[in-house]
C-alpha cells in the first residue's frame, strides 16, 4: 500500500483477517451469515457502513496489494459489495477466470433481480463482456437467456 510500509501493511491485513475470522465464528455460532441476515436481508445496517465491514476491507486492500488468490478466499466465505466483487472479477480475469466468471453471473443475476431499467443495462453489458471470456458455445448458450436485455423495445424500434 502506498505511504505505508511493508510491515504496517502487513499488519493492518493480519488485523483485518482476524477481525474476519472473529465474525465467522460469531456467524457460525448463529447458525445464520451475519452480512445476509443483518445487510442485505433485513436492512440494518446502511450502505455506507457495509461498504467498511472488516471482509469489505480486508478484500479492497487484498486487491490494491493484487492478492488476488486471497481476496476471492474472502469473497467466497463473507461475499462482496457489487462493486468490489466487479473490480475483483474485473483485475482477476486472466489469473482467476472462473472466479471471475462466475463473479460475472453473480452480478447479472443480481442486477436483473432489481428489477429496474439502470440495473438491466448493467446486466446487459456484463453479458457482452462474458463474450470474451467464454467461448462462444457456452457464451451463446448462457447468452440466449438474456435477449430480452439486449434486443430494443419497440419504442427503441
């Protein structure tokens, strides 16, 4: 990280990773994913403030350090704001591939399930982007499912 040295970095990332596995546990003793329950699900805790939860943070330095292998380990246990989870996919495509491209069909899903015109454009040029990533069987398969995003309304028309 920039202006800090090596070893603060590192232990600002050790700090982070235990404050991460302090809320598995808790998670674990709940029986329920704090971030699902309390976040997205019930509406606790605003957008601002789960954009600073020690898993957000820990994965947004992992990946300014482009450790990517370590930050897709966080993502996978505690998930990612839409944002983060683009730039990681977005920085991992050459290296992590499916990670990304699964991070890729995660965003689409996520987007179209909002359920509004904004979030359908985003999903639809996920899907254009996954044209590079994929080849073009599996792409034009996974694709077909999705016309209805990219095709002009008849107003359009």
């Amino acid at each position: 990280m920039k202006g800090l040295s090596n070893d603060l970095a590192e232990q600002a990332v050790l700090h982070l990773k235990a404050l991460v596995a302090q809320t598995a546990k808790k998670r674990e003793a709940k029986g329920k994913p704090e971030f699902e329950t309390f976040v997205l699900h019930r509406g606790l805790v605003g957008y601002m403030e789960r954009q600073h939860t020690p898993a957000v943070l820990l994965t947004a330095i992992l990946l300014a350090e482009k450790r990517l292998a370590e930050a897709w380990d966080v993502v996978e246990k505690h998930d990612a704001p839409d944002e983060l989870l683009a730039e990681l996919a977005k920085a991992s495509e050459k290296t992590h591939a499916d990670k990304s491209v699964a991070a890729y069909k995660t965003l689409i899903e996520r987007f179209i399930s909002a359920g509004n015109t904004p979030t359908y454009k985003k999903a639809a040029k996920l899907i254009d982007h996954l044209a590079k990533l994929q080849a073009p069987d599996v792409h034009g398969s996974y694709a077909v499912s999705y016309t209805h995003l990219t095709l002009p309304t008849n107003r359009e028309v």
